[in-house]
C-alpha cells in the first residue's frame, strides 16, 4: 500500500488526499497510485479541514489525537500525516478493508 509507508523513525507515514465539505466523513477509497481519499464535512476554512482530518484519522487509528502530526500539505488537498504509537501492519490492517470496499 503505497500511501502508507514507515519512515526513519519508526512512526508511519500516510498521505491522504482530502475533500471537504463532504456530506459525511469517511474513506473514499484510493486516490492515483500514492494517496488514500478521505472525504471529510469541515470546510477547507481556518484550518477546520485539517482538524476534523486529524480527529477522523486518530478515531480511524484508534490513536489519541496527539499521534497524529500533518507533517506537510497545509493549505493543500493532498497532506502528509506522521502517524505515532501504530506499527505499518497495524494501520495496513485497519485501512486495507476499506479501501477494497470503496
């Protein structure tokens, strides 16, 4: 799964591709080759997008909100989230059935 990776430090590495305002947050499934497709209902607004991205991923990763650092992609549509306290198998495990039912 190319949009999880392990980096150095052993913490993981999930690039997410976001869209706001959506009519309810969930995992849309795959986007291209390197990002997984998060559909969330905050607008893209003074960061609220980007909040409600890290309550979703850390209720998803069952991860306290602390564990999860966007790391790049700010202002952008395709982030980068450093995800702390989950192994790669572990967020592969909980991610790979919804991508397969998306």
């Amino acid at each position: 799964m190319t949009c999880l990776r392990l980096a150095k430090d052993g913490t993981v590495l999930l690039t997410v591709h976001v869209q706001p305002k959506a009519s309810r947050a969930r995992v849309a499934g795959l986007f291209g080759d390197e990002a997984v497709k998060i559909c969330i209902t905050a607008p893209p607004v003074d960061g609220k997008a980007n909040e409600a991205l890290i309550r979703f991923l850390a209720a998803l990763f069952k991860l306290p909100k602390a564990a999860v650092t966007l790391e790049a992609g700010q202002q952008g549509r395709t982030k980068q989230f450093r995800l702390t306290g989950i192994t790669l198998t572990a967020a592969e495990a909980i991610l790979a059935p919804l991508l397969n039912m998306a």
